[in-house]
C-alpha cells in the first residue's frame, strides 16, 4: 500500500500517525510537507520518504498563499512519479484544498479543528474551498464528534470519527508521594486557551486556604507568557506558579503524573478535541475543562473530571476545592478517566481504524 500523505510535519499528530503507520511493513509513505521538517521527528526507514520546503508559517500571508501554488506543482510530479494508491491529506483548508485539485479518485481528508470552526466564516471565497476539498475526498475523517458535526454544515457525506488517540504505556500513572497539592496545565500560552483564567481560579482557591501547600504547574510557552507572569506578580502568586516553559513530549507523562488535578480552561468555542486532558485521564489525574467544544465530550461530568463555564474563576476554584477535600473523588475520577480512555482513545485502537479505512478505501468503488 502506497500513500501520500498531506500534512504539517512538525505536528506532533503527524509524526504520531506516520511514526504508527510505517511499523507496518506492507506501508510504504511519502509525507510531503509545506514546512521544513526536522528529520529527528522521524526514523531513518526505507517505507518512509519526506519531501518539506520552507517555513511558509513563518512568510506574510499573501507571500504564503503564492508559495502554496508554487509548490503544488512539485505535489503534481510527485503524485505522478510516486504512483500512490491513497492520497490523504491532514487538515481541509491548506492541505486539503491542495490535494482536491490533485482530482484523485482514491483522496482522504481528516479535519482537524480550525479548519472548520474558523477557517470557512473569514471570507465566502473560505467557504468554498473547504466544500470543495469535501466534495472531491472520497472518505472524510474527523477526530471528534463536535467536529464532525461542524463539518456537516459544508457537505453532505458521512464522516468517520478516527480520534487522535494516545499510547497508553507511555501515559500512565507513576506512584510517587508529595506533601503539595498541585493543580496544572499543559498547553500553549495564548489567550484562549485560558491560562489567566486557570491564574485567577488558583488564587481563589489559595486565598480560601493560605496555610495549604499548594503549587499550580503550568507546561508550554506562547506569546501570553509575559502577561501571565505579571499577572502572577500582581497576584504574589510567583513563588507558587511554576512557568515550565516548553517540554519534549516525551516529558509530557512526567509532568501529568506531578499534578493532583489538571485543567483546561479554554475560552475558545471551537476547542476541537482536548488531547492533554485524555493525556492527564491516562495518568488517572481527573481533569477540570470549560464547557466548550469537544471537552466536554471528552471528559465526562462527575464521572472522568468536572465540567465548569468558561471564563468563570470562581466556578472552576470550586471545583479545584471539590477534588482537594475529597480525595476519594478525585481518586475515582482518575480511575474512571483511564478506564474511559483506554476504551475510546488508545492509540494502537485508533490506528487499526485507520488502518482499516485505507484498506476499505481500496476496496470501494
């Protein structure tokens, strides 16, 4: 099976996918991407090519859009010579739209969030591009219910679920012992993920018990970082708050199993799925989320975690105090995330599936 694969190759989705696909030895992958790849992503393997370019993220927009034309002719010379079988690509609007002009027949599209949430409502020229990478993919695929749903508002055709799972040897619970409560996050610093509201919901709950050892841990950088320190300052919270920084991901299981409570306070209404909330549920850390987009879909209220509004401090400290005084709450929540978890969202699962629709891809007419 021979598949040419669309997509960003710094994303960790994408090295998770290829990295799972070409253990398979009757696989063999061509990843093109518009982004210069780092080549410590990937192994050195004889099933996998990678052909990248510049950073095209990192060029002015219009700049951008010229460059994605550019290099759609080394795409077409590719396709040619390579021959594939599938063509898939990740992502409906770059990506996406590139591989819909490719006209080929067996073509897969997975939608990732923004390029549905966002993406279409900025232009009408928007909205058409993302219906026309949906009516030329024979098969669509989405990693969260609410996506799918969004998607539904631009095509008619059915969309399989394929969610971005985890492996869960890597993510795990650690038996460690600490006399800190702590609560965190692992997450980009932007501001709608939220990260001041997280702030601001410690320092209630701080307030509320000031003699507490207590620490909140906060993974990943992002342009919000100076106003995130400030707020700490203003707060007097510095020597309580641990800014990280960013992390490998393979440090990521390390971090979750520090914290007693994750959350993710996310202000954006098109938060598509909540991967580093199933990451903490895996490592049996209950997790606190904004009811908006898939999260709550993904951690289920007083069962895997607590489900509050979004930008509401005062809500989520007293979730954050709920779990604190009953630890036998918080226990079970973490049980019941890992067991939730292991059943939708493992990652061998998820690639089976996917499997399974190339496969099935081939087979349809």
């Amino acid at each position: 099976m021979k598949i040419l694969i669309l997509a960003d190759g710094n994303s960790a989705h994408t090295q998770k996918w290829i990295n799972g696909l070409i253990g398979d030895k009757g696989i063999d992958i061509i990843l093109w991407s518009l982004n210069k790849v780092d080549p410590l992503f990937y192994p050195e393997v004889e099933n996998l090519k990678i052909i990248s370019y510049g950073n095209i993220q990192g060029e002015k927009p219009l700049y951008a859009k010229t460059l994605y034309f550019r290099y759609f002719y080394d795409l077409v010379k590719i396709k040619n010579s390579y021959k594939p079988n599938i063509i898939h690509a990740h992502y409906a609007s770059s990506y996406g739209f590139l591989g819909s002009l490719l006209n080929f027949k067996n073509y897969i599209v997975s939608i990732w969030g923004a390029d549905v949430f966002d993406f279409p409502s900025d232009s009408v020229f928007n909205k058409w591009v993302i219906k026309h990478s949906f009516r030329k993919a024979k098969i669509l695929l989405s990693t969260s219910e609410i996506m799918a749903e969004e998607s539904m508002k631009y095509t008619k055709k059915s969309i399989t679920v394929v969610p971005f799972g985890i492996d869960l040897e890597v993510f795990q619970k650690v038996e460690n012992s600490r006399e800190t409560f702590t609560i965190g996050t692992v997450k980009t610093l932007e501001s709608k993920y939220g990260i001041d509201t997280l702030i601001k919901a410690f320092k209630i709950f701080k307030d509320k018990y000031p003699n507490l050892n207590t620490e909140c841990i906060i993974v990943g950088e992002g342009r919000e970082r100076d106003a995130l320190v400030k707020l700490c300052n203003n707060y007097n919270l510095s020597s309580c708050v641990q800014l990280v920084g960013r992390v490998k991901y393979s440090e990521v299981p390390k971090w979750h199993n520090k914290l007693d409570v994750y959350l993710s306070l996310s202000r954006l209404d098109s938060e598509s799925f909540g991967v580093s909330a199933i990451e903490a549920g895996a490592c049996e850390v209950p997790a606190i989320v904004a009811s908006v987009g898939g999260l709550p879909y993904v951690v289920k209220n007083d069962i895997t975690g607590i489900v509050v509004e979004k930008d509401n401090p005062k809500q989520a400290a007293e979730a954050i105090e709920k779990l604190y005084l009953n630890t036998d709450l918080r226990l079970d929540l973490g049980r019941n995330a890992r067991k939730h978890i292991k059943k939708k969202y493992d990652f061998n699962d998820n690639l089976r599936q996917m499997i399974g629709i190339y496969e099935n891809s081939m087979k349809l007419k």
